[in-house]
C-alpha cells in the first residue's frame, strides 16, 4: 500500500471513529461515507481544508435545490459533511450555522399558516387531540357541514389560525356527542361540552372562549340560529398574568449569543415589535430603507402597519438581501424561483410570484414540493428554528428567565414606554385593536423593582 492510500485509508478510519462518537446508527455509516465521497468529488481538486464556509453553503443549497431527497436525508446530508469537516479538522465547520441547514431540512406542511389557503375550500390535515380521537373520520362524516362553515369564514376573511381553531373546535363538539350533528344539538348539549372543557379538562379561559366562539359561529353564521343563547355554563378562570420581560442588558446579551440570520430575526422581533410569523412572512418590499420603516401586512385581525426599521440593522439586512437575491436568480436559471402568494393576488397575477419584490427575506434553505398541489416552492424558514435558537441563546446568556420569540417584543413595548413613549403610539405600534392590550406594560413598569421602593431598602 503506498502512502497515499496509508494517508486515505487512515482518514476514512478517523471519519468512522467521528461517526461512532457521534452516535450514528451503524446501518446509517455507509450512506454518511457516500454524502461524504459526493461533496469530496464536488469539491475536487482542491482539499477539505482550502474550502470557505460560502463553499460549503453553495454545496448544500444546489443539494437543496432536490426536491426529491426527504428532510431526513437532508439532514444527513448536512451532518455527514459536518463531520466530514471534523474529521479534518476544516477551519470552515466553526464558521457555518449548522443548525440552519438542519432546521431547513423541515419545510412547511400543506397544513401551515402560510400555505394553507392554497388548496380551495377544504381543510384537510387536522390532528386530533384530547380524549377525542378519529376527528378525520368526523370531518369526513359531516363534509358538507364543515365546508360549508370553512366557505363562511372566508367569506368573511378570518385569518387561517382562526380557520382551523374554529373548524378543530366544531369537530371536537361534534365528537364529544357521539358523532350527532349540530343540527340535532342545542344550547344545552353546547353547556355540557363547555362545562366538560372547565370542569374535566381544566382548560384555560382563553382556550373555552375559543371553543364558545366557534359555536357560536357554526350555529349563527352556518346552521343561521341567530337566537341560540350559551349563557348557563362553567367558566373557566382566566388568570391575570404579566409579559416576561428582558431588561436592555439581557436583551443585548442574548442577541449576542445568536448568530446569522437567527441573529438578524431575533433583532427584528425585538427592535419593530413584530410576532413571530410576521418576521418569518416578511417579503422583500415590505423592508422600506428610504423611509426606515417595515409594512408589516396582514397581520394579526387582518390589519397592516406600519413599524421602525432599525438603522443598526439596515447594512445587515442589505448585505444579507444581496444573497437571497443570488439564491432566487439560480432558482430562476433552473426554472424554480416561486414564491407562495394570497389567493387574489395569485390569480390576478399568476407570474408575480417569482418577482424579487414578493420573495421571502428569510427564505428556506431548501427548494420544496407539496405534496398536493405539486408545485414546487421555497417557502420562509419554519418557525421552530428561531423558536430553538432563542431558547438556546436564553440559556447560554445565562438569563433565569422563560424565553421565547414574543418576549422580544413585550421587551420592545415596555423599552418603548421607559424611553418616555405614549401608550397610543406603542398601541399602534404593535398593532393593538385595543388600548387595554397595550396597558398590560405600564403595569410591567409601575409594579415591583422599579415603581415600588422595598421596604427592606429603607432599613438602612
């Protein structure tokens, strides 16, 4: 054996022992071992350790660009080259988010928030939950009912949340009486399901209202009982709760422990106040440069607003538009670069959707075809991927609070207010129907360490 093949075999050997330590299934290795030849070839001549970071990412988005490899084998794709990396102790494995390409690998369900309108007037996918199981057999029993109540929600342009809350509450009545229809059903057999969802389950009072609108909808709006009174029932309690909030330090703190694009929407949510969605739903003309601003449309009630942009954020943001902008025109050269679009405007202009304007700012790193319209699409990255990173990020900035996305933006509400901001203009600002939504922060600032002296303090 000559000392090339010495050197060779003595690297496939140590790529093995990094796979073993990685707890990769032995009927696994050899597909990691056949990622691994691929890139090796892709990157030929040079070697593992004359590669950048851009190399690798430009490997893993043409690897995206297949529709045909699963999410799990995407995975494997990015672990095995990862380790790969390892193996040869490459500069670049420090520098790639690995957990982005990860999180890429799941795209959106035909069920999501963002997609699911796209299918006509059926709602399909529901999970059942609870004690009540086989709501798919239910929904298929009672068809006709429940598109009629999907036509009247639209009808009337309730966001798509709404949609499946209120058609999974229907359901779930439906099943808590045995599979009778609601034509069948009163106010009654509406207290008993109610009163059941208190007293048996002990949901949350946000949880019953929501179920007590949705029937109250099915029997006003669908079965027009306009009469029908839910008043005699067990009511849940709601309890009064405060927004965790993080304090200016925390906050840079924890933003300092992201990276990338994590980084870079974890700074949006905090600095313009927006929700989850509305970060990962931002396209590309809703960021206003000239003007500062963020057109955050559709929102929460169907309302558009209008939010800062923040100026520490306008080079990042412009250098990361110049990639995504690269990425959409390769999806283009291949005859890929669409984007989804609401209904209406989808069919007024059916080529609009591979536009740069209506493209995502944090698109997917991955190319992806649902399964039943057949199109294929880069959808925005999935929320669970921020929602991890910020959680992980809490941890290592060592902050002892619970995080999440939306603490971003109570932090955002409540800074605002301690800057010396009226209440209106942060109501409008988070897009508050209701002044008494936004007051929650000034209770936030006048309460505990900062409104109230401790007594303990006085002592000395």
């Amino acid at each position: 054996m000559s000392t090339r093949e010495a050197q060779i075999a003595r690297f496939w050997s140590n790529y093995l022992s990094e796979l073993e330590k990685a707890r990769v299934r032995q009927d696994c290795r050899r597909w990691y071992v056949v990622r691994a030849e691929r890139f090796l070839e892709w990157i030929q001549p040079r070697r593992l350790a004359q590669l950048t970071a851009d190399d690798v990412s430009k490997y893993l988005s043409e690897v995206g660009r297949d529709t045909s490899l699963e999410g799990w084998q995407f995975v494997q794709v990015v672990d095995a080259i990862r380790i790969l990396g390892v193996t040869a102790s490459a500069p670049w494995v420090e520098r790639l988010d690995w957990g982005y390409w990860q999180d890429s690998a799941r795209t959106l369900a035909p069920e999501h928030p963002t997609v699911a309108r796209d299918y006509g007037p059926e709602v399909d996918g529901l999970e059942p939950q609870g004690p009540m199981t086989n709501l798919s057999a239910v929904r298929e029993a009672h068809r006709e009912l429940a598109d009629r109540m999907v036509t009247e929600i639209r009808r009337r342009g309730y966001a798509i949340r709404t949609e499946q809350n209120y058609l999974d509450w229907v359901l779930r009545f439906i099943a808590f009486h045995g599979g009778r229809s609601p034509t069948e059903l009163g106010e009654a057999d509406v207290g008993r399901f109610l009163d059941w969802l208190a007293v048996k389950r002990r949901v949350a009072a946000s949880t019953q209202n929501q179920a007590l609108n949705a029937l109250l909808f099915l029997f006003r709006e669908v079965l027009k009982r306009d009469q029908v009174k839910f008043g005699d029932f067990a009511r849940a309690k709601r309890p009064k709760r405060l927004p965790t909030v993080l304090t200016k330090g925390e906050v840079a703190r924890l933003l300092e422990a992201l990276e990338g694009e994590y980084r870079l929407m974890a700074s949006l949510a905090y600095g313009a106040g927006l929700r989850l969605m509305e970060v990962l739903r931002l396209r590309v003309q809703d960021l206003d440069f000239g003007h500062k601003q963020i057109e955050v449309r559709n929102a929460k009630g169907g309302r558009d607003r209008l939010v800062p942009l923040p100026e520490l954020l306008i080079p990042q943001l412009l250098v990361h538009l110049e990639a995504v902008q690269a990425q959409h025109q390769e999806d283009l050269a291949i005859g890929c670069g669409a984007v989804y679009l609401p209904d209406a405007l989808a069919r007024q202009r059916p080529n609009a959707n591979r536009e740069w304007i209506w493209q995502y700012v944090f698109p997917s790193a991955r190319l992806s075809v649902d399964p039943r319209s057949g199109k294929t699409r880069r959808q925005h990255v999935h929320e669970t991927g921020l929602q991890k990173k910020i959680k992980l990020a809490a941890e290592a900035a060592g902050i002892s609070k619970r995080v999440g996305v939306h603490t971003m933006r109570h932090s955002f509400a409540t800074h605002l207010l301690e800057d010396g901001y009226d209440i209106r203009t942060v109501q409008e600002l988070l897009g508050h129907a209701d002044v008494s939504t936004t007051m929650i922060y000034t209770h936030v600032l006048n309460r505990g360490g900062q409104g109230v002296r401790s007594p303990l303090d006085r002592l000395g």
